[in-house]
C-alpha cells in the first residue's frame, strides 16, 4: 500500500508545478495583448482601471498562493495530513482570489457630482455572469463532491481502499475516502459560496456615471467572468486532482498478481481506475482551457452587441 507521500501524489503535484508557470505566462500574454477602445467617459475609464487593477493583484494572489502553497508542501516531510493540505492548495488559492475579487467590488469608485444616474433595470446576478464559465465552474464542484461521497463509502478507513479476494487481499492508497473527502468537500463548497457572493456584489454595484448600460453591463460581464475564470480553474484542478488519485488506488488494487498460482486481479477495478486517471486529466485540461474561453458580445436593453475586447476581457 502506498503512503500518502507515494508516486500518484507526487505525480499529480509534479503536473501542478509543470503546467502553473505555462498557465500564468498565458494568462499575462492574453491580459497584456488587449487593447482597450477609449472609455466613453472619465468615470467609465476610472471604473475601467479599478477593474483592471483589482484582477491584476487577484491574479497575483492567485498564482503566489498556489506556487507558495505547493512549494511549501513539497520541502516538508511525508506524514497523513500532507495529502490533505495538497488537496487544498488549490481551493485556498481561490478563496484568496474571490476575497481580492470582493474587496475590489466594495472598493468600487462611487458616483460623484451633483446629477447622478441610477439604472432603471435591477441587474441580477444571472445577468451578469457569463452562462458558460458559471456552469463550468457548479460543473467541477458537482465533480469533485460526488467523487468524493463515492470514494468516502468506498474506503473503510477513510485513507485508502482494500480489495479482498480468495487468499488475501490488496489494498493502495493514498485514496479520497472521509478522511481527505471531508476537508476537500468543505473547501469546494467555500470557494463556490465566495464565487457566488462575489457575483452578487458585481450585480449590486454601482452604475457608471455618463457610460451606456450596454457598457455598463459589458464592465459588470468582464469582472463576473474575471472571477469565474479563476475560480473555476481551482475547482477544476481539485477535481483533476481527486479523480487521479483516486483511479490510480483503484487501479492499483486491480492490477493484482497471483496467489497460490492463481490470477489475483480484477479487471473491472482496472479499468475503472484507468477511467478515472483519463478523467482527472480531461477535467484538469478542461479547466485550464476554460480561462482562455473568448468573451461573447453583450447586448443589454435592446441595444446593439458590446464588443468586449475594449473591456480588457
């Protein structure tokens, strides 16, 4: 049985320390290569600094907590809870993320001057999140708690799984059960309820003096999916990580050898194990994807689309 320091764990933070730095230099060539239109009035190009700003050192934050986070852990010495603060590097990355994103929206410049507008149209936070990053990132959270209540019931001591047969049994670990599942299922659940907090700060905050509300909402959409971009990138890689570890255990057990001259393997937790494994690294692939997701035109109100390339999407 492996511990919890064994090659699945080592593995899975080896992609995390090899495909952070290509993450980060892609996100800043992407920042760095827009060109924003001119702002339509001196408070829209205030607000559109602040936004800019804000994600910047979110961004920052972000990246500094994981890399931090995993260096960290990786120079310490091998024991049980080390598996557990891996597993939530990255859900404390995000929170870190969200609480820079919110304090950005509290922050936020007031209007100022004797005549003030206010919108006509309540915005909602439906309005303002980008549907695609918003399910993307329930998606990865519904992925990693279902895989974890799975796990959970499968391990009898919540750290690694057996597998009994004619004359023995196998057994691998480190595996998802309770004792990883419950602090991964806490953390999931916080940087999803900071995610949504957030959003409803975004939908709430003040409208931009002499700016359309096309523009308006357009600035609102570039923040939600500034947010979710980064929060569904954490979310992702705990669910990447949870399934790999989880199919290389399962696999593990499978694989068997023979006992008394008889084939001890079990073909069917093989190939789930394998199925897992795939599944981690198409989650993990997918969610660093999904931070280079292209914005879509914003139209508010009947008007005409908002290109959100001048929006430093």
């Amino acid at each position: 049985m492996s511990g919890p320091g064994g090659p699945p764990m080592h593995l899975v933070v080896v992609l995390a320390v090899v495909s952070l730095p290509l993450v980060i230099g892609a996100t800043l060539i992407a920042v760095l290569a827009r060109r924003p239109d001119p702002a339509p009035s001196d408070a829209a190009a205030a607000a559109r600094r602040h936004a800019g700003a804000v994600n910047v050192l979110a961004l920052i934050c972000l990246f500094a907590s994981m890399a931090v986070g995993l260096g960290v852990l990786t120079g310490s010495s091998a024991d049980g809870r080390q598996g557990i603060y891996l597993g939530l590097v990255p859900a404390a990355a995000g929170l870190a993320f969200a609480a820079v994103q919110g304090l950005g929206e509290l922050t936020w410049p007031r209007p100022s001057g004797t005549i003030r507008r206010a919108p006509l149209t309540r915005r909602t936070t439906s309005d303002v999140a980008p549907g695609r990053l918003r399910r993307a990132t329930w998606c990865w959270s519904a992925l990693t708690a279902v895989t974890l209540v799975a796990c959970g019931a499968a391990s009898d001591d919540g750290r690694g799984i057996t597998r009994t047969f004619t004359d023995g049994s196998a057994g691998a670990g480190p595996f998802p059960g309770w004792f990883y599942g419950v602090p991964l299922l806490l953390a999931t659940t916080a940087v999803l309820l900071a995610s949504e907090t957030v959003l409803g700060l975004v939908a709430r905050r003040p409208a931009v003096m002499d700016a359309a509300p096309e523009w308006d909402l357009g600035l609102r959409r570039t923040s939600s999916r500034r947010l979710l971009r980064g929060v569904q990138l954490v979310l992702g890689w705990t669910a990447a990580g949870v399934l790999f570890i989880a199919g290389a255990a399962v696999h593990s057990v499978g694989v068997g050898g023979s006992a008394n001259g008889i084939a001890t393997g079990a073909a069917g937790y093989a190939a789930v194990g394998i199925a897992s494994m795939v599944l981690g690294v198409v989650a993990w692939l997918g969610s660093t994807a999904a931070v280079f997701l292209p914005a879509r035109p914003v139209v508010a109100d009947g008007a005409a689309a908002l290109s959100p390339h001048g929006l430093l999407a």
